[in-house]
C-alpha cells in the first residue's frame, strides 16, 4: 500500500475549514460527523506539527541573523 503524499499545510487548513464548516451545519449523519472529526484531529495535529517546526526553524536562525547584522555594522 503506498503512503499518501503529505499534504501542504495550507491545503491541511483550507481542508480543516471544509471539515469545520460540515460539522456546523449540522447536516451530516453521526457516523459521517465521526469520520469528518477523525479527519479533522489528524489534519489538526499535521497543522500543529508544521507550525512547530517552522517556529524551531526560526528559533534556531534568529540569534544566526542577529549575529550576521552585528558583523555588517563593524
């Protein structure tokens, strides 16, 4: 069985908020709620991830930059 391809995380998100808006409506069966809300937490925690990485990315190049400016101002 081959892996689904990891999606964007602005596709996750817009796809998040078709999860969201379905569940509001009120108009799906509770098993398609369910399953809509299985999606959603693990679309959730993708997003979740992605923003944590990119936040440990800068994090990690912020003091570099820094760094980089005070040698361009000597």
């Amino acid at each position: 069985m081959a892996a689904k391809p990891k999606l964007k995380f602005e596709e996750a998100m817009a796809r998040l908020q078709e999860i969201v808006e379905k569940l509001e409506s009120g108009e799906e069966s509770l098993e398609d709620s369910m399953k809509l809300f299985e999606e959603g937490a693990k679309l959730s925690a993708l997003c979740y991830e992605t923003l944590d990485k990119a936040e440990q990315k800068i994090t990690e190049l912020t003091p570099l930059a820094a760094d980089e400016e005070c040698h361009e101002e000597t």
